[in-house]
C-alpha cells in the first residue's frame, strides 16, 4: 500500500521566514506552495510505487545540480563524515577507500593502523564486511567500515584474481595534517602540509619551530594536492611568515553579512626567513588563500604548475532532522583584489558547461611590492615545473584510475627493498603505454565531443553522407593525435606513475624521501633558495 503524505508545514514555515529578510517573500512562499501540492499529488497518484524520501532527495539533488558543485545537501552520516574530516581524527581502519559501483578499493592503507597489520594492499577490492555482499547491500558500503574502536571485523577481498579474507580490529586513526618534515641540504625545511584541518597551524608551526632548531635557514611549504578546508587555519597560517594585521583574503557576496575581510591576529614565526610554497592543480581553496596570499605580498616564490582555482566559500546550514546544506555564501579574493575562482557557474556555455575564462581576457593586478599577477582562476606560479602540470590527457589516465591500477600491476611484478633503487625509465613508460592499449583506455576530447555533436547535427540536415568519410579521417587523426599527446605529457605522467609505485612498497614516507631528493618540483625550490640573488629577482 502507497503511503500517504504528511506535508511538514511547522517547517516549511521556518524556511519562509528565514528567508524573509529579501524583497522576493511572496514569490518564495508561493513557490513552496506550488511544491508541497505537487510533491502531495505526485506521491499519492504516480502509477508506480514510490517514497517521499526518494522523490525529496532527487528534487533536492535537481534543485542543486545547476548551481556550484560545492553547493550540496548533507544527510546525517555526511554531516558526520564533515565533523571527522575537520576534526583531524577517526575511528575506522586506517585506509583510503574508493566507494564505486558497489565496490570499495582500498587505495592506501596508513602504516601500522588496522588495514596495514592486516595484510590489505592498495588495489584490494573488498567483496564482503562481516556476513554482508558489497554487491547486495543497496546504501553506502564505504559505512560498513565504521565502527567503534576495538571492534572486529572480518574483510572477504580479492587480489589479483584470487579472494581471501583477513580480520582487522578497528582503532582510532590520527589524520596528521603535516604528515612529513625534513631537514634537507642542512639548512632548508621542507614541510609537507596535506590538509587544513583543526590542527594545521598546531603541527605546521611545530614542524617550523623543530627545523629552525636544527639550523633550517630557508623553508619550502609543499601545498601540492591539498584540497583546502578551514578558511581560519589558512590564514593562521599565512600568519606564520607574516606580521599581525595583514589583510590576507576578502570575501565578496550579494548578501551583506557576508562580505568579510580576514587579516592576520597572532605574531609571527619568522617574518625573514626565504620561503617557497610548491602548489599544482590539486591545490584548492584554503591552499589557494595561502599561496595567493604569500605571492600577493611578495613574501614568497611560488614554484609548480596553476593551482585548481577554488575560490567559492561554503558554511554549512543547520537543517531539520540533523541535516545539512552546505551552501556557497562568497567568493574569495586574494590581497591583490584576484578572485580565485576559477569556473563561471552561473554564465554556462552552449553546452550548460560552466565557462573559463580566456587567457588572453586575464585582469592584471600589483603585489604589495608592484610585481605584476593576473587572475584567471587559481595561482599561477612565479616559476613554472612541467612535472607539476595536469594536461587533459594526465586527468583522463587519474579520472581513469590508470595510474592507479598500473601502480598495483608494478608492485606485483616487481620486487624492490629500497627505494633509492628506484627510477621509472623510458622502458617503463612504454610498458605503461602497452598497459593502457591492453585495458582499451581512452578518453574524449573537447574536440571530438563538438566534432560528434556537428555530425549528429550533419544527420539531421542530410548531409551526414556526404561529409562521413572527412569526418573519419579527422577523428583517425585526432587519435593520432592523442597517442602523441602521451608522448608529449611523458614527464608529467612519469612523475605521478612514480609517486604511485612508491606509496606500495614504502608508503607516504618512502614517497616523501624519494621526492626531497628526485621531484623536480622540489628540486627547483631547492635551486631558487639556494640562488639568493634569484630568489630576490622574482620577488621584485
């Protein structure tokens, strides 16, 4: 039997007067009329069965979906997830998962934590968790996982074709947001700083302090592949190598309330010290603020490729039931007026894909000092690395998981005990090449996506005869193309191929001691620190 509705008026009350502080209160409570009396109708008379929370959650999802992508309704376990994240710790396993198409990878299991001790390996896909088939269980597997600390559970997996099982006891895992420093070439710190959660600026500035201690006279703060977080740790940690009251970022918004300037509050670590911060196309939002704000006030060299261009900043909204809207408030702006965003959601294209700008359409702005810096989305480097960069091909093989699932080929056919034996030659790569050939890779290009929608166009004015055969050839010259384009990209792939072999057999800290001593990236911090008189030419 269909269950009938119960419309929650006392709630729909509450959203109307939240919203009643703008000019438009008719209009939306008009609306939320319209809605509630379909969503009744729908529910009660729609020919097929179906539940309120399902047509609720794909209307949310609907209404969402022509916005930001960072615009997103939270249930209860992702408002949990979002706490832990933030917070810095977990109870769980001790791995990084990927949750797809009812299966869980493990990706990378933490040295020493329950996934580790219990024999598990990047490239091991989890079939069952205690008596339960990932492939029958209908909500998030990636849940059945969580669990208190001291609590067993038995893992059914298989690898490389064969499954076996393993018991692992769940424990508390510490997510450490500098997770490697060193001390290198005796007088440069080198800081990995992977995210911004509450400890950030706790463990950064410990990490500072320590290599300071051990006669760090030059600092490289490593950025790449941070993802961003809290707004306050980044400026906190901007605040580390610049003096109190500097204003670090803006944010900008219709809504009044909003608009904010954030400057720095504490006293500094070392205003002098010779800085570099490594960024790449994975470094977002609060890394973004960081790097931005160090370049815009000359006080450090930013060395790798443009950063991903995340300029858009969410608060989440209490909803009821223990709910969550993440909601896109502001925009970001750098100390030189730069809007860090990198994507126009709201201005799409033909297509309804959000709009980049023109390279050629970037506004220039001044440093502190009168160094010229342009906007366009994202950081844009002082000193560019090639291996730093993600070409479209290099995002095709990570959206992929090409590197990934090569990276646990290698680790099976290859042993290796150190990793200073180490080196992915030319040999190598043309083994990976084979790979992708052998796994049917491919991937679509800007180009040929509108080179098929002109011949689907072609068809339906009767000309796709005549114009098939040039079409052909066209799209046997783009692959072509493409295969060069492999070729081409050769360094920067090697480089994040490297990166994923090492993490297999020495996990993130063998990857790190490699990359002090091969990335290229750090290689030319190291350069550039080591120049003094080239370090103060980029600055002015």
């Amino acid at each position: 039997m269909k269950k009938k509705l119960i419309i929650p008026i006392l709630a729909i009350g509450i959203l109307i007067s939240s919203a009643s502080f703008k000019s438009d209160f008719f209009e939306i409570a008009k609306q939320i009329e319209i809605f509630t009396t379909l969503f009744k109708e729908l529910n009660m008379n729609y020919v097929d069965e179906n539940t309120p929370a399902t047509l609720m959650d794909k209307a949310i999802k609907g209404m969402l979906s022509d916005l930001d992508p960072y615009t997103v309704y939270w249930n209860e376990q992702a408002v949990e997830d979002a706490r832990i994240k933030n917070s810095g710790a977990y109870t769980g396993i001790g791995a990084y998962v990927r949750t797809l198409d009812e299966k869980i990878i493990i990706t990378e299991p933490f040295k020493d934590y329950p996934a580790d001790k219990a024999g598990l390996k990047a490239g091991d896909e989890i079939l069952k968790v205690g008596n339960i088939t990932l492939a029958d269980f209908e909500d998030d597997a990636g849940d059945l996982l969580k669990g208190a600390a001291g609590s067993t559970v038995e893992l059914t997996y298989k690898r490389q074709g064969k499954t076996e099982t393993t018991t692992l006891v769940r424990e508390k895992v510490e997510v450490n947001a500098v997770p490697y420093y060193k001390l290198i070439q005796e007088d440069i710190g080198y800081i990995v700083l992977s995210k911004f959660n509450r400890k950030t600026t706790t463990e950064t500035k410990a990490a500072l302090e320590d290599l300071k201690s051990q006669g760090a006279s030059k600092i490289i703060l490593d950025l790449r592949g941070n993802p961003g977080g809290l707004l306050n740790e980044a400026i906190s940690i901007v605040n580390l190598f610049v003096p109190k009251g500097e204003v670090i970022t803006t944010t900008k918004s219709v809504i009044e309330k909003y608009n904010k300037t954030y400057k720095t509050r504490n006293e500094p670590v070392d205003t002098e010290i010779p800085l570099v911060v490594l960024v790449n196309g994975r470094s977002a939002s609060a890394s973004e603020i960081v790097s931005g704000g160090l370049q815009d006030l000359d006080r450090a060299v930013i060395v790798g490729a443009r950063s991903f261009g995340k300029g858009l900043v969410q608060r989440p909204k209490k909803l009821t039931y223990g709910t969550q809207l993440k909601v896109t408030i502001s925009r970001y702006y750098t100390p030189s007026g730069r809007c860090i965003q990198a994507l126009d959601y709201w201005n799409r294209d033909e297509n309804g894909d959000p709009v980049r700008l023109d390279p050629k359409e970037y506004n220039k702005f001044k440093t502190k000092g009168g160094r010229t810096v342009y906007d366009g989305g994202g950081i844009l480097p002082d000193v560019e690395v090639e291996t730093a960069k993600f070409s479209p091909i290099t995002t095709a093989l990570l959206k992929d998981n090409a590197i990934f699932d090569y990276g646990t080929e290698y680790y099976y056919s290859h042993k290796m005990t150190d990793w200073k034996e180490f080196e992915f030659t030319d040999a190598d790569f043309q083994d990976f090449t084979t790979f992708l050939k052998r796994n049917n890779f491919d991937y679509e290009t800007k180009t040929e996506k509108e080179f098929e929608e002109a011949i689907r166009r072609a068809e339906d004015d009767d000309l796709k005869d005549e114009i098939e055969s040039s079409y052909n050839a066209l799209m046997a010259s783009i692959d072509r193309a493409k295969e060069k384009d492999l070729v081409s990209k050769k360094a920067e792939i090697k480089s994040l191929i490297s990166d994923e072999i090492l993490k297999r057999y020495f996990y993130k800290q063998g990857l790190y001691d490699y990359q002090v001593e091969n990335n290229l990236e750090i290689l030319e911090a190291v350069s550039i620190l080591n120049d003094a008189n080239r370090y103060k030419k980029i600055l002015k």
